[in-house]
C-alpha cells in the first residue's frame, strides 16, 4: 500500500470515530448501501481495459462489487484511514490498487481515470475540500471520464452535521456542476440508517 499525498491532514472516519470502525460493514448491510453500489456500477458502466478509481472507498465495498461485474477493468482505490484499507485489501487480495490518500489532494497524473467513484465520502469533508476534491477528480479523469457520486442531501444529526449544511437538497449537484462538470439529473434513493442520498452522474468533455 502507497501514500499518494500528503499524510498530514485530519480527516473524519467511517462512521464519524475511529473505534466504531469494525461496525462499518455491519452499517453497510442493515442501509442496504450495496443495492446503490451496483446502481453506480451500472450507471459507470466501465468498458474493458478502462481504469476505475474510488475516491474514499473505506472496507471496499463498492470495488468489490466492481471487481465481481466487470474482470477487465483496471481498479483502484484511495482513502486515509489504514484500518478501512487494511479491510479492502483482505476483500479484495490485490484485485484493486490501494493507496493511503485524500480526496482534496488525489497522486496520480491529469487524466489517468475514466470513471472516478466516490461513495458517502463527500460528507466527510468541509466546504473548501470539497471543491478541492472535486477539482482533483476532474483533473485525474480523462476527457468524456465519468463521476459517478452518492452522498447524503439531507441535514442530519450524526457527528458530520456541520459538513451537511451545504449537501442539502441540489446542492451537490450544483456544486459538480460549478466544477465543470456536465451532470445528469439527481437519483435520490433513500438509505436505512445514511437517509435521503443522492446519486450524482458527472461527466467530463
Ligand atoms: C462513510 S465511509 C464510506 C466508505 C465507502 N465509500 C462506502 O461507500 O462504503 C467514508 C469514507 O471516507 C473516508 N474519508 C474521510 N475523509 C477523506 C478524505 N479527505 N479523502 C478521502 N477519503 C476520506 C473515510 O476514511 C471513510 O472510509
């Protein structure tokens, strides 16, 4: 496992604590979070040979579900919490490229990727990182490259309160589309436990 940036920065874990880690996937199961992972693998559809990258893609989930539909795609993965990589990589003995990094600051040259994944991760950030972020994945995908996002777009009470204020209603949608990104009207798909999540489809030209 690489470090593809720099290590220094805070971050908010899985579930807002580091010690709530081992219960991330039992989270995963009790939402259903899986039937949205395989609606985003499907709405990516990847084509053989194409490079895939998750962008905090925590126990792997979401690569894993990649990885079952599709053999001949490139994955990878990116997120800065080790315990969550260290879960990825027994689920998916070496299938995927994991690196130790962040979203605001993404280690691999322009235009590598030609579908970026990022899965309930942008509630993790504040306002500024996630521009940041969002300016980084439309750097790393190639042109005519897809963003295909789900996050929370409702207030919420949990431990990421203050980074929902600017998730709500349209407001992700509007914020990929002021990154330069041409995007599909929002999927909204509610989530046992995550709530009222949105469904982003991003394009690059
Ligand atoms: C709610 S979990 C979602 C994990 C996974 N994408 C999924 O759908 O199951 C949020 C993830 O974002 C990661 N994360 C937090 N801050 C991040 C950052 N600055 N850059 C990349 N990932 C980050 C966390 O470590 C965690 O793995």
């Amino acid at each position: 496992m690489a470090e593809t940036s720099s290590p220094e920065r805070d971050y908010l874990p899985g579930m807002g604590k580091h010690y709530l880690l081992p219960f991330y996937d039992l989270v995963h199961q009790v939402s259903a979070l899986a039937r949205v992972h395989a609606e985003m693998v499907e709405l990516a559809r990847p084509q053989p040979g194409q490079r895939v990258l998750d962008v905090g893609c925590g126990t792997g989930n979401l690569l894993r579900a990649t990885a079952k539909r599709h053999r001949d795609v490139e994955l990878s993965g990116v997120d800065p919490d080790l315990k969550m990589l260290a879960r990825a990589e027994r689920k998916l003995r070496r299938r995927a490229r994991l690196d130790r990094g962040y979203a605001q600051e993404l280690g691999f040259p322009g235009a590598t990727f030609d579908v970026v994944f990022s899965s309930l991760m942008l509630h993790h950030l504040d306002t500024t990182s996630k521009d940041e972020m969002l300016a980084e994945v439309r750097r790393v995908l190639k042109p005519g490259g897809v963003l295909v996002l789900a996050d929370i777009v409702h207030h919420h009470r949990g431990p990421m309160k203050e980074h929902l204020h600017d998730n709500v209603g349209d407001s992700v949608r509007k914020r990929i589309e002021a990154a330069g990104f041409t995007v599909e009207p929002t999927r909204v798909r509610r989530l046992r436990m995550f709530g009222t999540t949105g469904v982003e489809v991003a394009r690059v030209h």
